[in-house]
C-alpha cells in the first residue's frame, strides 16, 4: 500500500493572516477611463462600455462632447465649428451652467464653470453607484482667486460622468458650499444638452404638455404650454416650470427616442436658435439649427441656497431607444392593452 503523499507545511501564522487578509482586501479596479489628448491639444478622458458604447469628457468645462450608441453613431450635437479654445465655451455636448443659467444673474452668459479647466478627482466621497458601471470619471472644480474676484464664494462642485452597461449617460452633480465666514450662496443651474436629431421639423417633445414656461423671447413673460407635444416651426428659448422628471425626444425620420431623466432640477428649458439667430453665431453653422435640439434640466425659476456646509446634487440621465417609446416609460400598445384591461 502506497504511503499517503507528505502534507504541504503549514505557512507561518503571519504569513497566513496576510494571505487571509489579501484576500478579504478589494482587488484593485482596472482603469475605467482612458486620458488622451482632443481638439487644440485640450485633454479629454474616453469612457468606454460595452457593445461599443463610448463617450469623451473635456476637462476644460467638464464638458461631454461625444456619446456614441453601440452603432457607433453620435447622439450629442457638436457644431462643425466649435471653438475647443479658452476663454471660449465648446459649442454642443452638454456644457454646464453654473453658478447662473442664461442671463438670471450679474455673471457671464451662464457662468463660468463651462470655460474652467477641471481636474480630475481620485478620491471623491462616497457615491452609491450600480455596482454594474464600470466606466465613469470624477472631476472637481474649486474656484480660482479671479472667479473668487467675481463670484465671491468658496465651493467645491464635484462631477461623475458614468456611462451604463446599455450605453446610457449619466451626469451627477454634487456642489458644496465650504464659505468659512458663514455665508449663504444661491445660484441657477442647467446641464445644456444638445441632442442631435435628424430634421429639427421632424422631431417632438413630450412630457411638458400643459406645463407653466417663461417665454425667453418675451421678456421671460409667464405662459402655459397649449399643444399636446412641442414640435418646431421657429426659434424657441422656453423654461419650462416643475417639469416631470422625465421628458421625452421624438426623432420620427431616425425612429429614435432619447428619454431624459432629471433629479434635483426642477425646471427644464427648450431650445433652438433657428436660421436667423444661426447666422449670427459665430461658432454654429448657418444650418446647423436643423440637426440640433436643447432639452436642459435646469434650476432657473427658483435658486438653490446652500448654507456653509450644506451640498446639493444634481442628476441628468440619458438613453436612446426605439421610438414605439413615448415619455414617462408608456408604451403607447401597452396604455391601449390596459385601457381594454388586456
């Protein structure tokens, strides 16, 4: 009878509670995010998921100017003459406003976050995320002694931009108010996101029927919203007041629909220059108002405050599917099915 194979030696209790402890210790996470260098030689960070899902985050601006779908086609709008060149705003993507939306404040045309260099954050605070998100990024900005000169408060505004397992964007805001002389701040906020559709005329927005607006081309005058979807005919510059939380964007020539859901911003402003107002900018294209749409969560109506200490978040998160789909998730066969209690 063959004798029984020797018994490996026991390892030192040391060297045994640190292999135990190896193994109860996080493994350290693969790189989510690639740094390259975009247009002008500005850096960009590259998000990539699965399918072939991708999005590109400018630090300057922590502006996304690019989610492409698993057909690799590109969903946000960039102007074909957009100047990626500080002090000037990257016109598309999804620039933000902050700390003031438009011309509701003393500051430039939407603040100034959307032309700071960010930096990107390796060690954020805590943020419950779905453990299935493998491809986000942190950035931060804290202002400079010159928007301190400005804009006379101490704050941190910190960014996650996450790109999901089916190709949805997210956009998750966290602002602090860290004033150490125990003042308040109040500001107006908007992620400005430019949708890119097939025909502007042939594209619908849903989910703001019967909504109060501010008429921006009526000297912010108070209107309440007629038609049973917003579609396009001219320019509109609306703020739409206590949007739902999710609107829809109809494309009927792409069969496309992008499904916007916002948190924390109460508001939701529509946007398109159309050809006179194109022709002026120098950064857009004189046709460019056909392909583009602006449909931006925002806080314009209602400043938020913050006291010392206090933060506030933000959420915007983007999917595009097909276009049997209608806002607030009803499938419009479905709705038809449950009427006849089917």
């Amino acid at each position: 009878m063959a004798a029984p194979p020797p018994s490996s030696p026991s390892p030192p209790p040391a060297a045994a509670a640190a292999a135990a402890t190896q193994q109860t210790q996080p493994q350290p996470q693969t790189p989510f995010y690639e740094l390259v260098k975009g247009n002008s030689g500005l850096e960009k960070v590259l998000l990539r998921g699965t399918r072939g899902f991708s999005a590109e985050v400018y630090l300057y601006g922590a502006q996304v100017t690019s989610w492409k779908n698993d057909h690799a086609e590109e969903l946000l709008f960039v102007s074909s003459k957009a100047i990626f060149k500080p002090p000037k705003a990257i016109r598309g993507g999804i620039p933000i406003c902050f700390p003031q939306f438009g011309t509701h404040g003393n500051l430039e045309q939407h603040g100034f976050a959307r032309n700071r260099l960010w930096t990107i954050d390796d060690n954020p605070p805590p943020l419950p995320v779905n453990p299935a998100i493998k491809s986000f990024v942190d950035l931060i900005l804290r202002p400079s002694d010159e928007d301190l000169k400005i804009w006379p408060h101490s704050f941190e505004f910190r960014l996650r931009v996450a790109l999901g397992p089916n190709g949805d964007l997210s956009l998750t805001s966290r602002i602090r108010n860290t004033n150490t002389d125990g003042r308040s701040f109040s500001y107006t906020f908007a992620y400005h996101t430019y949708f890119s559709v097939s025909d502007i005329s042939e594209v619908r927005v849903e989910g703001l029927e019967t909504m109060d607006y501010l008429d921006n081309l009526k000297g912010k005058e108070r209107f309440t919203e007629q038609g049973d979807a917003i579609v396009f005919e001219s320019e509109i510059d609306k703020v739409y007041l206590a949007a739902p939380s999710k609107i829809a964007i109809i494309d009927h020539e792409k069969k496309r629909t992008f499904v916007l859901t916002k948190e924390g911003l109460p508001d939701a402003v529509v946007w398109n220059p159309w050809d006179k107002k194109a022709k002026a900018m120098q950064d857009f294209g004189d046709g460019e108002y056909k392909h583009m749409l602006c449909v931006e969560p925002a806080a314009v109506e209602k400043p938020i405050t913050l006291k010392p200490g206090e933060e506030w978040k933000g959420r915007l998160a983007l999917s595009a599917v097909p276009s049997s789909y209608c806002s607030g998730q009803l499938d419009p066969l479905k709705e038809h099915l449950n009427a006849l209690n089917i």
